[in-house]
C-alpha cells in the first residue's frame, strides 16, 4: 500500500514514514503543490490532506486526483503523527490487510 500525504511539516517526515511502516505502507510526502502532483498522487492507494499545512491549489488538486482515480481521500486539519495514525487505521482493515 502507497500512502501519500499532501501539506504537514517536513520535519515530520520520519515519523510519518514509520507510522505508515507500522501498517506496511510506503509514503510519499509532499509539501506543495508542484508540477505532476496529480500524476504523481494517482499512483497511490491513500491520499491524506493535512489542511492546516497545504495551500488551497495543493488540496484541490489531491481531491481532484482522488476522485478522478477513485482514491480514498482523508482530509484531517491537524498533521500530527497521531491524525496520520488514526486516517491510516480507517483506511486499513487491520484483520484482512487491505483498504476499505
């Protein structure tokens, strides 16, 4: 599974790749809305907006990849390790593995 997180901080990056390891996922972070980003978000299986911490172009366009690719999106206002834990847990399903 391939999670990408779009906003946060970047000094979180670490512990946002070992909470997404806990669960057996890769992560893509990225902070702004450069070029690609659609292209680039439509590879994974979760996208996670961390609103507070993402410019409005950046949010549109991880909304606009997720539903044009049939994406869960999770929009969250906080970006702490705990918000991507719990957006993480309600995209898994623990018992069986995979997404929901």
């Amino acid at each position: 599974m391939c999670v990408a997180i779009v906003g946060g901080m970047g000094g979180s990056r670490a512990a946002y790749r070992m909470v997404a390891g806990e669960y057996g996922a890769t992560l893509r972070h990225f902070e702004g809305s450069g070029s690609g980003l659609e292209k680039r978000l439509r590879a994974a299986d979760v996208i996670v907006v961390f609103t507070n911490m993402v410019s409005h172009d950046a949010r549109n366009r991880a909304l606009s990849a997720g539903s044009g690719a049939g994406i869960p999106v999770f929009q969250i206002h906080s970006c702490g390790v705990s918000s991507l834990r719990r957006c993480l847990e309600s995209a898994t399903n623990r018992s069986k593995g995979a997404i929901r």
